[in-house]
C-alpha cells in the first residue's frame, strides 16, 4: 500500500508543478479541451440511448415481471457505462497526446531540466501514432473484459468496476511514462522490467489519473499534471533500477544491522591494511622495552 500511495503522490507532484510551471502546464490545456469535446459528443448519444441499448440487450427479459426485468437492464447499463468510461480514458490519452504531441514534450522536457537532467530523445509523429492506436485497442480489450465480468450475477458490477480501473489505470501510466523513457533510450524489455519493479507505484499513479478524468472538466486540468508526474515517475523508476531497487536496499540494511555468525579467526585478516595495528611487535624490537638480563657465570669447578 505505501508504494501505492507513493503512485498517487507522484501525481499530486504533478499538479504542484502548476504553481512553479504554470505557463508551461497550460499549453497541454488546448489539446486535452479538444479530446474532450469529442469524447463528450460521443458518450452524451450513449447516455441518451443506454435504455434501448439494455432493452436491445436482453429481449429474453421482456416477459420477465418486475423488479427483476428492471434490475438486470439497470445492472447491465450500469457495466456498459462502466465499460465506455474505461475505453474512453484511453482513448482520450491517446487522442489527446497525438494532438498536443508538441506541447507535451515541451512539458516534460521542462521537468526533466528542474530534476536538474537534460533529455536529448525525441519521439516522432508517427511513433506517437502508434502508441496511441495501441493504447485504445488495448483500451478496448479492457472494456470488453469489465463488460464480460459484469454479467456475473450478483458482484459481476463492483467487480469490473475494479477490474477495469487497474487494468486501464496501469495502461495510462505506461503510455504516459513513454515519452520520458524514450528520451533516454530505455525501450522494450527494460522498460518493462521497470515498470515491473514498480509495479504498485505505477498502478497507483494511474488509478488516480483515471479517477480524475471522471470528474467533470478534471481529464482537461489533469492531463499536463498527469505528463508532469508521469516524467516524474519514470524518473523515480530509472533511478530505482541505477541503484538496483527496493530489494537491494533492504538487504544492504539488513547487513548493517545484523552480526556476522561466524567471525573471522584471525584479526588481522579483517580488511586490508589491519595487520599492522594488530600483529604482535616482538619484544626485543620494542621502543622502551627493557633488555633482558644477562646469563648467570658459569659455576667453578670443584677442587
């Protein structure tokens, strides 16, 4: 849970960053309207038509008596909302980071300077394209999966609801986290093997990114704070895996603090350089020492 959190504070950091960077956020803001206006005029037609939609649905409930007819059409609107607004927030990240591609970079490119870096990686059009296409068919690969839990009679609901916001939210931060990876040539295996490493962290991030985009008019002031904390988080992540992770330093902690079981036997041997405090210096060549005394005469002979 404290690397889940620590996810979600990476994306406050974020929006502090509208205090120190604000004319900088606001570039992002035009790109993220414009996203939002199309998603808006697609799910506004939906909501519209979400009860012929459950009725086209379920023509076997048709002779069902009520509250039952009533509360499966309910249920199953409910999952196809939540399924659309799964879809939805990363078809908005995409469509929205395709646009602003040029003002994102600017975004992140200025956090990695204040972290006192300087990015030389550029992502091209195309590759942005690309992501983007990925993200959304990942996106609805997601939704059809929470639609497909929702049937689940009884917790099917709660349960994609979950589902599809830890799954989507973890899609978020990925595609978010790209740009700055990218600029420092982490690609492929390795950045999934960091975002692996911090997993919890990452799913944390996006979760709260997500939620946010649910708030009405909060997906167009959270995107720059989200590209700003992303660039953040894959920061924190770079230096994780430079330092060797969590796992590392726990063990290093745990040497410090626990004994040796078996200790050395001879002193001298326990780091270099020791031997000559620690070896014995012969009495003869002692400084002060006194000489030893002389041998008795030899005895006379008897007369």
């Amino acid at each position: 849970m404290r690397e889940f959190a620590a996810g979600v504070g990476t994306l406050l950091r974020g929006f502090r960053m509208w205090k120190s960077h604000t004319r900088l956020l606001a570039l992002g803001l035009i790109p993220a309207f414009i996203a939002w206006a199309v998603l808006l005029a697609a799910i506004v037609p939906l909501l519209i038509w979400l009860g012929d939609i459950t009725d086209w649905m379920t023509p076997f409930a048709d002779g069902w008596t009520a509250p039952w007819q009533g509360i499966l059409r309910f249920g199953l609107g409910a999952v196809i909302v939540v399924a659309a607004l799964a879809l939805s927030a990363a078809v908005f990240t995409a469509l929205t980071l395709t646009i602003g591609d040029p003002f994102y970079q600017r975004i992140w490119k200025g956090v990695e300077r204040s972290l006192g870096e300087d990015p030389t990686g550029e992502s091209g059009f195309w590759s942005t394209v690309g992501e983007g296409i990925r993200l959304i068919t990942m996106g609805v690969l997601v939704a059809l999966l929470t639609l497909m839990i929702g049937f689940i009679p009884v917790v099917g609901g709660v349960t994609a609801s979950i589902i599809g916001v830890i799954l989507n939210g973890r899609l978020l931060a990925r595609e978010l986290t790209g740009r700055a990876f990218d600029a420092r040539g982490v690609t492929g295996h390795s950045r999934s093997g960091m975002l692996r490493t911090g997993r919890a962290r990452v799913i944390g991030f996006g979760v709260a990114t997500q939620l946010c985009f649910l708030v009405p008019f909060g997906a167009i002031v959270t995107m720059p704070a989200a590209v700003a904390g992303s660039t953040l988080l894959a920061h924190d992540l770079r230096r994780r895996a430079a330092y060797g992770g969590q796992g590392a330093q726990e063990v290093a902690k745990e040497r410090r603090t626990k004994p040796s079981a078996t200790p050395p036997a001879d002193a001298s041997a326990e780091a270099p350089g020791q031997g000559a405090r620690t070896a014995v210096i012969p009495a003869a060549t002692q400084p002060n020492a006194t000489p030893p005394a002389p041998p008795p005469p030899p005895a006379s002979p008897r007369a």
